[in-house]
C-alpha cells in the first residue's frame, strides 16, 4: 500500500501490469518516486528472503517528468550483466567484484529513456554459465514457490524478482535458455528473442554469436510494450537488425483461428517428467479448441544440440573472458569460480591447433543442420510448442556437484540459440507438487509478434496463466 501524491488516496499497485501502473501515475494518483519507493522496499524484503539480487539501489536514479513515455515511472530489474554507468556490473563474478562501467548497455540505456526507473541488477550464475543460479560468486537465489528448490538460471534472480512483484519486469539474457529456463521454474513470462533483434551493446559477453537479451513479465502486453521500446537497429552492434518498425502490442488480439502447431516428437519423450507432459498436452488441447491444428513434426539433430551447443559456447566463452587478464577490469583471473575454469579450459582445448576442425568446426556444421530442422519444420508449421525443460525446478544442491547432469537441463532450450529464432515461455500449470512448468512457443526469425499474439490468446482464453497470480500472492 502506498500513500497517494497530495492527497489522501491509498493505492494498491501489488501486482499491477505496466498498463495499470502507468494508468494510475498518469492520473497522478500515485507518483513514480512513491512507486519507486514501494517496489525499493518489496526488493529489499524479497531480497533478504531469497537472495534475488546482486545490487539494490538505494534512491532512484532519475526523476521522471514526462508522463507521457511509454514506461514512465515503472520500476524493473535487470541481470547484473548490463553495463549500467557509475553502478557496479559484476556479471555474479567476483572477477568483476569492483568493476563500475562508464557506459550504459543500450537495453538500459533505451528503457530509461522511456521513463523505466531501476530498483536493480539480478543474481545470476557468474557469466551466464549455468542452469540454477548456483554457479553465482555471491549467493544463490531460491525459488519462490519453495525455497528448498533453485530458481532456475542463469537469469534466476530476474526470474524471482518478477515472480515476487519486487520489481515489474525484468531484462534477462539468453544464451541456451537463460530467461526460459528460470521464467518456468519460478512461473512467469520471459521471451528469448531473435539473434540480432535487441541490441547486445554494453552486455558482458558470454557466446557472441548466441546471446540474446530479452524481457521477462507477468503479462503477455507487459513483454509487448518493453520489446517494441528496446528492439531495434544500433549502431554499436553490428549483428542488430536493420528491421524499422516494431509493433507487438496492436496484434496481440488478432485471431488465431487456421494457425497449424507443430509438436516435435523429440522434445515429448519418456525422459520428459509426467506432470510436465501433461501440462504441456492440456496446453495444446487448449489451442486445438481456439480453432488451431496441431501436427506431429521432427527435429531429427535434436540428439547433437547439447553437445554442439557445449562446444560452441564454450569456445566462444574462453575468447571472451580471455580480456579479464587483471590489467583493464581489475582484480585478477585467479578470482573465476570453478564453473568458469572448466568452461575457459575446455574452449581453449577445442579451439587449439589439431583440435579445432575435429571440435569447433565440427560443431559449427551440426549448427547448420540444427538450423536446417526448424527451417524445414517452419515450411510446414507456423509455430512450434513444446515444453522449456524436461523437468520442473530440482532441489538446491541436487545438480550442483554434476556439471552434466546439470547441462542436459538445457536439452530442450539450446537448439533455438543455435538456430537463432525466437521462443517464448509461457506458464501452464503446477505439478503435483505445486511447481510451475512452462511450455515454450518457437517461431521463425523475427515473428515475435505472432507468438505473443498467440500466447495473449491463451492468456485470455485459460485459467493456466493463474500460476502467476498464485506465484505473487505469497509475497503480498
Ligand atoms: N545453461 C546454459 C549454459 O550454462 C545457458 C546459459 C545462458 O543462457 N546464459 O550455458
């Protein structure tokens, strides 16, 4: 509860989307710095609770005057792996521990200008590198819904800070399912976009040619309205879309009667846990009933996506953290945690001499192939649905000491950064044990927009986007 601007009006903004909020400062009936405030102190509470982020602010960065911008005065988060100028950006590393960047990343510098206002920079697990958040140098972020159990990773601390209404989106990264992955493990939204569609500027680099930055919401609109603000052409990132005009929100409403679903026989195995099938499989009736067609497709090279995926970003990793030397960034490479180590050491043997054509550039053939598949199933779907991971969240400390164990949780994410298209993970339910699972929407390059209008649908038509509401209400 917040006291209102000037007046005697107190407002209840918990859980209110981008739309609501800026509805209700436009009206002046609650103004950004008391909004601020309010998520500041949720943030801090959340925070001590679950260990969601890496640095909080401490009073607002800016004074939002224009009410009129399309975000203006809406708290968000964002991963600790955007540069944000004169506040630390550690990526989870304590390489990075006292590393105060002097620019901002585009993605930021983008949605400030819109009038968004940062409570502050998420957990994660140090550069990117895993699936649970465990891999962070500072702390691990616990889930929500059951503290016993991770958050997902990287992006966990972004996955739980919108999960708990601590802040109103997110921006996470994703590399091999980064944002996916953590949005159905904590039951929330988040959209990994097409390679190139947002700005990676001012990003610390994991796998160049796999990153990804994108939102993560409780609404479908709320992934709307950030991705038609931060996508887009920039001059600092050579691999950012030429693409001009950018309208998500306008056909969110459109119909979807006619669309044909493809359901890949690879990603609904016996391997895959029986709550999180059938969720998935009520998901599709779903859509079978608002009018869609739902075919059985193959992605034959699925079985290489790990492996290739392991390859490539691992050599792409031990490129790019190889400017940590201790000279430009300060401290010193002794300061990389284990995970890292394994990741640099493995990368410098596949791109060693003798090894690179039977590793690096073996798995770069397999990419094309992996790329090859959706291409051939896009000529006989318009989207693909399948579940984001094979399991729903696991216990803190059950995977940690298996780095392949914890690896395959990416057995169903990987393939979409290799191919480079986008995917959007939606919640669709609890298991028995009251853990979200999600399903993922993938979509040909650049038709964001189709899988949002295709996921607002659902949102509308379904009680499965409950799990949201449920996720909060523990956090009131
Ligand atoms: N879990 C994957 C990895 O460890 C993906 C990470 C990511 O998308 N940043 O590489």
């Amino acid at each position: 509860m917040v006291q209102g601007e000037g007046c005697k009006t107190i407002m209840n903004i918990f859980g209110t989307s981008i739309t609501q909020l800026r509805e209700l400062i436009k009206q002046k009936k609650v103004s950004p710095a008391e909004v601020w405030e309010y998520f500041a102190k949720r943030s801090k509470l959340n925070d001590e609770k679950l260990g969601i982020f890496i640095t909080r602010l401490n009073t607002p960065l800016q004074k939002v005057d224009n009410l009129e911008l399309p975000l203006a005065g809406i708290p968000f988060s964002m991963k600790d792996t955007y540069n944000t100028k004169d506040i630390r950006t550690t990526a989870a590393s304590k390489v990075l521990e006292n590393y105060i960047p002097q620019y901002n990343a585009t993605v930021y510098q983008r949605l400030i200008n819109a009038g968004a206002m940062l409570v502050g920079k998420t957990n994660c697990d140090a550069w990117g590198h895993g699936s649970s958040t465990e891999n962070s140098d500072y702390k691990i972020t616990k889930n929500p819904w059951n503290t016993e159990y991770v958050a997902g990773g990287s992006s966990g601390g972004s996955a739980a800070a919108v999960a708990t209404n601590s802040t109103v989106f997110d921006i996470g990264e994703d590399t091999g399912g980064s944002i996916r992955l953590p949005a159905a493990f904590c039951g929330i939204i988040g959209l990994k976009v097409t390679y190139g569609l947002v700005s990676r500027y001012g990003c610390v680099a994991y796998a160049s040619s796999l990153d990804t930055v994108g939102p993560m919401a409780t609404t479908v609109e709320d992934v709307a309205i950030v991705l038609e603000v931060i996508a887009g052409n920039d001059t600092y990132d050579g691999t950012s879309t030429s693409i001009k005009s950018f309208e998500y929100k306008k056909t969110l409403n459109d119909s979807i009667e006619g669309l044909t679903i493809g359901v890949p026989k690879e990603y609904m195995t016996d391997g895959i846990d029986a709550d999180v099938r059938s969720r998935v499989e009520e998901s599709i009736d779903v859509y079978r009933k608002l009018g869609a067609t739902i075919k059985e497709i193959s992605l034959p090279h699925t079985k290489y996506a790990i492996s290739t995926y392991y390859l490539l970003a691992t050599s792409e990793t031990s490129s790019n953290l190889a400017r940590y030397d201790g000279i430009r960034y300060g401290y010193n490479r002794a300061a990389f945690g284990p995970e890292a180590m394994r990741r640099i050491m493995l990368g410098s043997y596949t791109l060693s001499a003798g090894y690179y054509d039977q590793y690096y550039k073996k798995a770069l053939k397999v990419r094309t192939k992996i790329h090859e598949d959706f291409e051939q199933a896009f000529k006989e779907v318009d989207v693909i649905a399948a579940p984001v991971s094979p399991t729903p969240a696991f216990k803190i400390g059950e995977k940690a000491s298996d780095p392949l164990q914890m690896y395959l949780s990416d057995v169903l994410t990987v393939s979409i950064n290799i191919a480079g298209i986008p995917s959007l993970s939606i919640p669709v339910g609890l298991t028995s044990n009251n853990l979200p699972v999600g399903m993922q929407l993938i979509g040909n390059h650049f038709e964001e927009a189709k899988l949002l209008n295709i996921a607002h649908q659902f949102e509308q038509e379904t009680h499965f986007f409950d799990v949201i509401e449920k996720g909060r209400k523990k956090y009131e």
